[in-house]
C-alpha cells in the first residue's frame, strides 16, 4: 500500500511534490551556481535559470518576463517564438535522456566518491553513447568536482 502511494507520489508534477522551503532552497542554489560560475569566468549572460516547478502559463508568464530583461531589444515575435520553443523543450524533457543530479549525488560527493563516479559515469554513458570511456571521464571528474564544491558550500549552509 505504502509502495504504491509513494508511486502515485512520484508521478504528480514536480509542483504538487514539492513544499516551499524546499522551492526556496532549489532558488538559493541556483544563484549560488550563477554566482559562483561568474566568479570563475564563465559567462552566464545568456542563461535562464528555469524552476523545475513551473508549468503551462505560470512557465510562459516566467519566461516572458526573464526573456525582457536578457533580451530587451527582441521583437515581439521572436520573444514569443523563443517562449514556445523553451516551453516545448521543457514539457518533451523527460524524453531526452539526461545527465540527474538528485539529493543523493550531493551526498555521495561527501561520502563516497567511487559510487557517485559509478552513477555518473553510467549516466553520461547513456546521454552519450557516441562517445568513448576516456572522453568522458574528465566531463565526469569535473562534475564531481562542482558537487563536491557545491556539498561543501551547502553544508557550511546548513551549520550557521
């Protein structure tokens, strides 16, 4: 009975799964990676950091206001194009296979390295399947670099 609850739980959009601490915590994290991105030179001017929540109008009515202040000088056309493409994009994702990052990584990039180097590897694997063992192994090692950086960071989050 339990098993199938927390099945039907899993299937609800992410909106109704998720509470208002945890939405502001995904927001504060988001920044944070902003921030600390621009601090090491990478150039965020063109990204849109979308919460996974949003869905339908609510999502439109977000992207329309973050596509205005990136793009100011886009025409209403093309903004509305740019909108429907993202919002296509988002709605078809669970069909693109990608690289999850959950709770559990975090952890794991502070407990036990080997079995996040495990998952990742097989996840980049199947988001890559072109691509050969040894190219991916420095896209895996950077990204379990940034989530040990990211633990960290959380983690002294926590303490204060």
């Amino acid at each position: 009975m339990e098993k199938d609850r927390k099945k039907t739980e899993e299937h609800k959009p992410l909106k109704d799964r998720i509470t208002e601490e945890e939405k502001s915590w995904l927001l504060q994290q988001a920044k944070e990676l902003v921030r600390q991105a621009e601090e090491n030179g990478i150039d965020m001017d063109g990204v849109i950091m979308i919460p996974g929540w949003l869905q339908g109008n609510e999502l439109r009515e977000y992207l329309i206001e973050q596509y205005l202040i990136k793009y100011p000088d886009l025409d209403e056309n093309k903004l509305l194009r740019e909108i429907e493409d993202t919002v296509q994009t988002i709605e078809h994702w669970d069909e693109t296979p990608s690289i999850e990052i959950t709770r559990r990584h975090w952890e794991l990039a502070l407990t036990d390295v080997d079995e996040l180097r495990r998952d990742l590897m097989e996840q980049y694997r199947r988001v890559y399947p072109e691509k050969a063992d040894d190219e991916l192994i420095p896209e895996v090692e950077e990204s379990i670099e940034l989530l040990k950086e990211a633990a960290l960071v959380k983690l002294a989050q926590e303490k204060q």
